[in-house]
C-alpha cells in the first residue's frame, strides 16, 4: 500500500500485520566493558537506533568484527555476530554475505584493526564493493592492549610504545579510501554529535554498496584531552550538508554553524574536504549509486541445486579422464 | 422544385429510385479513399506479421519494421543502400507470397523468396538475405492478415507472457524446495543417525574409507551435535509443503513427463468449468508458496501464522494472490456467441477469475436484430467492451486487426494485468465484405470510427482520462481523419478531393447496404448535393434542399457521387456521437474541462489586478504561519525556572551520568540521557554529572535542599552548567 500503482491482497496484508517489531532494547545483549565515557557507546547506541528504526531482524543481521575495543561491539548486540581475529573482519564479512546475501552485514573495526594489521583488506574490501556498511571507530590508539600508537595517531603523540612522541605524520583514512577504485560511499562522523551520527549510518545503511564511515571517537581513559579542542569548539567541527547528503537540524545547526554545501557526487572536492584535519568535516563526502557490487556480478542468480554441482563437478573430472577405448584421443 | 432535385429527395427519405435522376448503386463501385490502394501486396505496411518466439516484450514483430530496423542497423555499412534495396525486394515478393498461402515458417519463407528473386536477379541478394536474416534475430510465424490474425497473435502474446510467468514460478519454486530440503536434510546430519560412523563413512567415499577413523570422529561429532531438534509440526509442515510444490499441475517443473494443465479454451463454460475444478489446488498451491517463503526465511511463526494458513482462501483469494498462476484464455467468435455464452464471458469477467478472453469480430456491419434493416454499427464487440469497461476492474482493449502490431505494448500490458481482461478485435474478414482484403477492410473500419481502437486500463490511475486512452487511432482529435485525393475533373484540371472516411463509406463496401446509395450520373451537376462531412449536425426540421453524399471510384477509376439515405446518416452520426463520448473520455475534447477554461479566460479577461493582489498577501500570511511551529518542534529545551534539564538530543550514551546514579538519569527510547526523577538523588551528584558529562549538556539548575552539606562550593562549580 506503500507505493500507489501495486495493491496487495488482503491476506498479504495480515502477514504484514504480524511482522514483528523490536525496541531499542530487543537489540542489546549484556553490559558493555567500555569505559565509561567511551565514544564505542555512542556508537552502539546510533547502530541499535538504526536496527529498531528499519525493523531489522536480529536473526537476518550480522555484525562482524576484528581484535580492539572497539571490535568488542558484536558483543552487545542481540543479533549474529563474529569477534574474529586482528585485521580480519572484513574477509570474514565477505564470505557471510558471499554466502547469504539476504542478511544485512556490519564491519566493526578499529584503527589498529583496520588501518595497520587489516590495511590490504581494507583497500580490497572497498575495490569490491559488497553491499555491506564498515565503521572505523578511529581512536587513533591502541585501546586495548593499552596505549600504543596507531598509524591514525597524530605526529608527535606520546604513548607505550612512542615514549618521545611518535614520528610520522598520520594516515588519513578518508583519503586513502576515496583513492582506491571502486570506492562508492565514504563519510566521517564524530561519536559526540549523535543526531548525525545516526543520519550517516543510516544513509551508509542504504547505500548499495560498501559503506566506509570513519568515526572519529574519543578514548577517555588513553588519550582523554586529545579531542577536547574540538568538543569544545563547535566551529572547528565542519558541518557537510546537501539535499543528496546530511541534512542539519535547526537543533545541530544553532550549536554546529560552520557548513558547507557539499555534493557527495563531487569526487574532486570530496577529495579536498578528505584531506581537512582541523576543521573536522562531517557529513557524506562521496557516494556513487552506479559502482556495481561484487556479489551482483559474481553471482548469477542459478541456484546451487545439487544436480548443478554435480554438473560442474563431472566437467571438471571430464578433463581428467582418459578414455580407454578412443586410443587417438587423450 | 427541379425535378431530378425531388428524385434525391425521395431517395433520400425513402430509399425509393423514382424519377430517373439516380442509378441503382453496383458493386464495382468502391469508397473514393480506397483508390490507391487497389494491390496491396505493392505497399508496405504492418503487416505480415511475425510471431517471435521470444519474450512478451519482442514477441510480435512486423515485417517491414524489422527491415526497416536491420537496414538502419548498417548504418555503416558501405554496402547499405544496396542491402536495403535487396531487402525490400524480399519483403515485397514475401508479401505477395502471403497473399496467397497465408502464412508459413518465417525462416524458410525468407529465404525460399531469396532463392527467387536470386535466381531472377543477381546472386548477391542471397548474401543481403543471411545478413538481414541475422539482423532479425527473430523467428517464428509469419503471417498476412487474415481471419485467424486475431487468435493467433494473442494467443501467441499470451503464451509468452504465460512462459515468464512459468520461469518466474519455477525459479521461485525451485529455490522454496532447495530450501526446505535443506531444512530437512539439516536435521538428518545433525541427528544421531547423520553423525554415526555408518553415515560418515557413506560421506566419504569409497577411496578413503580405511583413511578415517569413523568411530572416532563420530564420537567426536556426537558431543557437539547441536541440541535442537526440528519440532514435529515443523517437520511435518516442510513435508507437506514440498508435496503441494512438488505435486502441483499448474507449471511444469521441468520434469516434462508431469502432466499439467491446459489454460486455452475455445469457450467460456469450459474455461470456467476447469476454473472450479481447480480452484481448491490454486488456493493450496498459493497458500504453500506463501508459507513456503516464510518457512525458507526461518520467519514462520506457529503462534500467528498457523491462524492466518488456517483460513486461507476461505473467502476466495484476489487478483494479487493468483497473480503467480496461469491465467486462461478464452478465444471466442463474436458473432457465434449465443446467450449462454455471452453471459458466461460476462460471470468469468466479474467473477474476479483471471482470465484473458479475445473476442474476434468478423462481421462490424452487423444488421440489427431488433429493428430490420438497421444496422449495428460496430457489431455484438460494442456492447461486450461497455459492459467490460463498466466492472470497472476489467482491462479492455478493442482494436481492428490492421492496428495489432501498433497495439502490441496494450495486448501485452492487458496480458500481463492482474486480473481479467478483455480483447475485442475485427478482423475484417466477414463474409459480406469479399473481395476487400481483409487488412483494409479492417483499417476502414477503424477510421471510420465504427471499430475504433480503445484501451481502457483500470491500473492506469483513478480516472477516466488515465485509464481511458483512444489515442492510437488515426488522427484522434478530428472526426475522422482526412484522405486528400488528388484527380482529374472533367476538364482535364488536377484538383485535391478532400474524402474523409465515414461509416457510410464503410457500408458502401457491404452488399447488405447497397440499397441505402444511388449513384449520380455522371455529368450532372452539384446542385442539391453536399458532402456528408457537411451534414454532421443534420435535423430533418421540413423538407431538405440537399441531401448527402459520398465519393465512390469505379473499376475505371473515375470518381462518383452517391447519394445517401436518411437511415444511414442517422446511423453515421450516431456513431460520431459515440465517438466524441469516446474521445471524451479518452481526455480529448473534454467538455467540462473546456467549458471551465473558457469560464476562466472569460474572468480573468475581466480584472488582472485586482485577482492577484491579495493572493500575494495570502502566500505571505501562510509563509510565516507554518515556519513557526516547526522552530518551536527543534529548537533545543531552554531551562524551565530553576530545574535541571539535558540536552538529550546531543546525549552521546556514555553512561558517565547513569554510572553515578541510574535512578536520577535515564535514558529515553533512543538510549539518550534526560532527568528522569531531580529528587532522585543529590545536588551534589548532579554537578558532578555536569562535570563529568563529556559533551558539557547536563544543567544543574538550582540545589533543591538548600541544607545539603557543601551546599555553597556545588552552587559556585555548578555555575558553569546553568
Ligand atoms: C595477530 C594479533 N596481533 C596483535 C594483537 C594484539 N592486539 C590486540 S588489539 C590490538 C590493537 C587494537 O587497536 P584498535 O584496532 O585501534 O582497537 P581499539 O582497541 O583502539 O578500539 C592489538 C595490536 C592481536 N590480538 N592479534
Ligand atoms: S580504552 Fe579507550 S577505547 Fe577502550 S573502552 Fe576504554 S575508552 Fe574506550
Ligand atoms: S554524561 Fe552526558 S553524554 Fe554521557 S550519558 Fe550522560 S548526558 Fe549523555
Ligand atoms: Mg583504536
């Protein structure tokens, strides 16, 4: 009844009736181990928002993750989910949705995860482009394993192991996803401003496509005055909008006043925002609807019966067998 | 009055050749706007046409479009022009083959007329033949206008759109039993009988059964099969279901020695006696596609579920529900159709059964069975489509046979309608009308407007104009469209005789009606006579001093003026008047709409000025009302008075506050912090809350114990989160 030129029949319309509706807290499992004050419960609690507002079933939805903190988030949600090993969730995401490509799928991953140990699945996981959405809870940190430098951490940053504060400038994960090709979606967000946190998980959620949002999110308990300038400043934070993008909130926008229009179809000045530290833009800063998805083109659409396997199988041993009785042919 | 004058009077109003002054009507005279086209076979036109063996949308193809299509496919080609003119050749000799046999197997036709003209002219043309031939891409039928043109090419339309309808269903089909095998086959492997070592070693093969240690594995398997168990009811359930799918006659499955049922009838009481037979296996197998989907995505749920399969179909099902099934098809003659008949066609189209019927009309001149002589313009098709198109839910497509191909997007889309549809076609091959090919007898009668071409689509929109749509006739915004002739007048002068095609035209083709037209001789003069086209708005008020005429060209092909009756001119406008009731509807020349507009002009003629100023003063009074309730809904909560409040939009859930005390702070459904008791706990707590509070969006208010121990330093560190 949604869309005027399609009516349903009446009894299409009572199994509609019966579908089942969760709250927020349907999708939260046990009590997180986060620090208090963590940015992983804002993210969380943006991800259980989105799942209660698209009705996702637990039972259909995924959540897979690497080593961190941070890849500790499939624990808490009420639905499937995968804490695999460091620098891995990705492959792992490929293969559940290689497999059922009906369910939705999450990459939870951290900056260590993704950005060192994971870096080539990283950049293979946004070439092949599979329907699923990744967030990046950039914590420029080790947080885990208790304050090590990370490839995201700022030059000069004291830590375990860069005790004289480390040497290299930092890697910009945005502009490394927005030069790889086939990249179709990419965004950042910071844990603090939630309305648009949810917005840009939400848009991630419905691209067709993979999704990449870098979350800048804080560590309280490591590094608790690294984000401070910002929190406090809401003009050092760079608010994106565009009728094809975020749109801000009279409520956002009397704190956060410093915008921009930007249309995430403008890989040029995507590529520009991407390479802004401070301010820190927020918002979608690219997304291409046409980059085909890898599943779409690497699956046919035939149906894996057991007489097709059998098929291929005996095709393959075909060019095997040596026949004994057609002596001119091998 | 002149005497000859008073002769076309008489005959005009009796149909009486007295006096002298007009000649008995014969049959080698022919309507003036059939003149050119004499041989047929010599032009190009739609047909014949091709029945593709290809999907609906491809399915009916024309001859000469497809050469056409080939030929601008070689745009590049250095070769074209003389591929084309080969083409052509081929497609005419084809067409003059037609005209003979019929119809015949498109590929050999082709090339047997290619051989032909090879043989004849120059060997290349076999060449240009292949070339065009691969350019097709189509095979199948071909096939010249005759009676048969009407079944055949819906049918062969319907079965295409039945076979996607069949993949659809056997993908489906196929995947729901892959599924609920799986389920099954799932259970048995995880069972105790699926991990003992007998089953194992049976998984294996037989070149490594001494490899393994089965006892040992299937101890090891045994220990971690998982605990559950389907239910007996679910079990049972995927059993039946994979039954009803299995055993189900409407599709085959591929399986082609599974026998299934017919859906084409020659009749509607056999197609509705089929319908009832298997009615209660429609409604199972649709039951168990639906349930099968559920159960294949793990969301069937017996608490809800069983309840709504319980039931189902008890109250008949929709249109939507049986849109997966076959839909019939009902071939019936019009003018064979009997009481019975007819009213069975009327019960299968309002009795909301899918069905398709196609209704061919070979008589469009039929005489009236009530009042003798009359004739009944249209024929038995009129009123079947007015009954159709007042169900309101029928899809209805009338058209003559020459319009087919023109009209394949609407047979295809009325095939492919969720529910029953309705296909009148003339054929133009009725006894009465020998010696016209049956093509343009039917393009005749589509002009004329006595089979007007009209589709009327109830998934279009919810009014008349979006459903109603007439816009595939010739020149749709006029009477009837203009055939200018260009002849010789007695003194040897060209001139342009403009012969617009009107009923009385048609009927001037029918020997049934010859008696309602008198021929003037030649050489006499124009005094007393006027087109008919002229007397559209005729009243007989006294008596007529001119009575109508039609322009009529002899086997010597010279034109002639005939008289016409006074019986047929009220036939011919009340079959105008259908016609712009028709138009009408079909958003041309919409009265109402075009009184409306001219009540507009007429007003807004009056006074410019003074109608726009105060619509600009309205838009502005409305602007400023709507803006400001929607500040109000997002503007951030101000402090009420002295209490403590949250800034709950901008709450990251960092459960800082509700650490400190879980009872003073809550989380709303979006997991985001507000106050939910002030008196729950401390001020003390609050400012440390506050303080604590990453995003700096707890305000503490004023202290509501004034006594609280320290009271003085919290107001001074609270004075930061007022
Ligand atoms: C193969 C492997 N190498 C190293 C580790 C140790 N280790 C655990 S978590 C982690 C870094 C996590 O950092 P990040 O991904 O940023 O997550 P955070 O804790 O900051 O959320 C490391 C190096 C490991 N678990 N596995
Ligand atoms: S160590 Fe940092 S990242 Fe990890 S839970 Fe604590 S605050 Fe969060
Ligand atoms: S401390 Fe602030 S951000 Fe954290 S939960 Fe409370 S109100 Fe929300
Ligand atoms: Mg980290």
């Amino acid at each position: 009844m949604m869309d005027s030129g399609h009516s349903i029949s009446p009894s299409e319309c009572l199994l509609r009736m019966y579908e089942e509706h969760h709250e927020i807290e349907d999708y939260q499992k046990g009590v997180p181990r986060w620090c208090t004050g963590c940015g992983d419960n804002a993210i969380l609690a943006a991800i259980q928002r989105l799942c209660r507002d698209e009705g996702l079933l637990p039972e259909k939805t995924v959540f897979v993750s690497g080593i961190g903190c941070s890849s500790r988030l499939p624990h808490y949600m009420n639905t499937y989910g995968f804490h695999g090993i460091h620098g891995r969730a990705l492959p792992v995401a490929e293969g559940v949705k290689l497999a059922r490509p009906e369910l939705s799928v999450f990459v939870n991953t951290g900056d260590g995860d993704c950005c060192s140990i994971g870096a080539a699945h990283w950049i293979h996981a946004v070439r092949y482009n599979m329907n699923m959405t990744m967030m990046l809870h950039d914590n420029q940190i080790y947080g885990l394993t208790k304050m090590q430098a990370s490839p995201t951490s700022p030059i000069g940053l004291k830590s375990n192991t860069t005790p004289r504060g480390s040497y290299l400038e930092a890697l910009n994960p945005l502009t490394v996803t927005l030069g790889i090709s086939n990249v179709s979606f990419v965004a950042q967000v910071v844990d603090w401003i939630p309305e648009v946190l949810y917005q840009v998980i939400s848009a991630a959620y419905h691209h067709k496509g993979f999704s990449f949002v870098r979350i800048i999110q804080r560590c309280p308990e490591w590094l608790p005055k690294l984000m401070e300038p910002w929190l406090h400043d809401p003009q050092r934070v760079l608010m994106l909008h565009h009728e094809d993008g975020v749109e801000i909130s009279p409520a956002v926008a009397k704190v956060y006043t410093r915008m921009e229009e930007h249309d995430p179809s403008d890989m040029n000045r995507a590529r520009e925002i991407a390479s802004s530290i401070d301010p820190i833009p927020t918002g979608i800063l690219y997304r291409n609807e046409e980059v085909p998805c890898y599943e779409d083109v690497r699956l046919d659409g035939r149906l894996r019966t057991a007489s097709l396997v059998k098929q291929g199988l005996e095709a393959e041993f075909d060019k095997f067998t040596v026949w004994p009785d057609a002596s001119g042919q091998a | 009055m002149d005497g000859k004058i008073q002769d076309y009077i008489t005959f005009f109003l009796t149909g009486r050749l007295d006096g002298g002054s007009l000649m008995p009507m014969d049959p080698v005279y022919r309507p003036a706007a059939f003149g050119p086209y004499s041989d047929l076979t010599s032009l190009r036109y739609d047909f014949p046409l091709v029945l593709n063996r290809a999907d609906a949308g491809r399915a009916l193809q024309s001859l000469s479009h497809l050469v056409d299509d080939a030929v601008a496919d070689l745009a590049d080609d250095p070769e074209r022009d003389r591929i084309a003119r080969h083409g052509y050749a081929i497609e005419m000799d084809l067409r003059r083959e037609l005209d003979v046999s019929g119809s015949g197997d498109f590929h050999e036709l082709w090339h047997a007329a290619s051989d032909r003209l090879s043989k004849e002219r120059e060997d290349a043309i076999k060449d240009s033949a292949d070339l065009l031939w691969n350019l097709f891409n189509t095979e199948g039928i071909i096939l010249d206008a005759e009676r048969s043109v009407p079944f055949r090419a819906v049918r062969h339309l319907w079965s295409a759109v039945q076979a996607d309808k069949a993949k659809d269903f056997r993908r489906k089909t196929e995947r729901l039993l892959l599924k609920l095998r799986g389920i099954l086959n799932a259970e048995v492997a995880n069972s105790a009988t699926g991990r003992a070592p007998e089953a194992l070693r049976a998984g294996v093969g037989a070149g490594f059964t001494n490899a393994f240690d089965f006892t040992g594995m299937s101890k090891i398997l045994m220990d971690s099969k998982p605990i559950s168990a389907l239910s007996d009811g679910r079990r049972q359930r995927i059993r039946d279901l994979i039954e009803v799918l299995e055993g189900q006659k409407f599709f085959s499955l591929g399986n082609e020695e599974a026998a299934t049922y017919e859906f084409a009838f020659e009749c509607s009481s056999e197609a509705l006696k089929a319908y009832k037979e298997r009615h209660a296996e429609a409604v199972s197998l649709t039951r168990a596609l639906k349930m099968a989907e559920l159960e294949a995505a793990g969301e069937y749920r017996e608490r809800m579920h069983d309840r709504i399969f319980e039931g189902f179909g008890e109250r008949g099902l929709g249109f939507e529900d049986l849109a997966e099934l076959p839909d019939y098809l009902v071939c019936a003659e019009a003018d064979e159709l009997d009481a019975q008949e007819s009213s069975g066609i009327v019960e299968m189209l309002s009795a909301g059964i899918p069905v398709k019927i196609i209704v061919r009309t070979d008589d469009a001149l039929q005489p009236s069975p009530v009042a003798e002589g009359h004739a009944n313009l249209g024929g038995r098709s009129k009123s079947l489509v007015d009954l159709a198109i007042g169900l309101a839910d029928v899809f209805v497509l009338q058209a003559g046979a020459s319009q087919l191909f023109k009209e394949r997007d609407g047979l295809v889309r009325g095939l492919s309608y969720t529910g029953p549809s309705l296909f009148s076609v003339y054929s133009g091959s009725g006894k009465e009308s020998k010696g016209i090919p049956a093509y343009l007898a039917s393009a005749a009668a589509t002009e004329s407007r006595v089979f007007p071409s009209l589709t009327y689509d109830p998934s279009a929109g919810h009014d008349w104009s979006s459903r109603m749509s007439v816009g595939n006739n010739p020149s749709p915004e006029d009477d009837w469209p203009d055939h200018r002739l260009r002849c010789q007048n007695s003194s040897l002068q060209a001139e342009t005789v403009s012969a617009p095609f009107t009923p009385a035209d048609l009927m001037a083709t029918d020997a049934r009606y010859f008696n309602r037209f008198a021929i003037v001789p030649d050489g006499a003069d124009d005094e007393g006579l006027v087109p008919l086209n002229d007397l559209k708005d005729f009243e007989l008020e006294g008596l007529p001093e001119e009575v109508p005429y039609i322009m009529l060209v002899g086997e010597d092909n010279r034109l002639r003026k005939a008289v016409v009756d006074l019986r047929t001119l009220t036939e011919v406008r009340r079959c105008l008047a259908m016609w712009h009731s028709l138009q009408e509807l079909g958003g041309i020349h919409n009265s109402h709409a075009e009184r409306l507009l001219a009540k507009e002009r007429s007003e807004r003629a009056l006074d410019v000025t003074v109608s726009e100023a105060p619509l600009t003063v309205a838009v502005t009074v409305g602007e400023t009302a709507t803006a400001e309730p929607e500040e109000v809904e997002d503007a951030i909560a101000e402090p009420v008075g002295d209490d403590p409040f949250i800034e709950t939009a901008r709450c990251t859930s960092c459960d800082e506050c509700i650490q400190i005390n879980g009872k003073m702070f809550a989380y709303d459904e979006n997991k985001q912090a507000y106050i939910a008791d002030p008196d729950a706990g401390t001020f003390r707590q609050l400012v440390e809350a506050a303080e604590g509070c990453q995003v700096s969006i707890i305000h503490t208010g004023k202290p509501r114990n004034p006594n609280e121990p320290g009271i003085e330093d919290l107001i001074k560190r609270a004075e930061d989160f007022q």
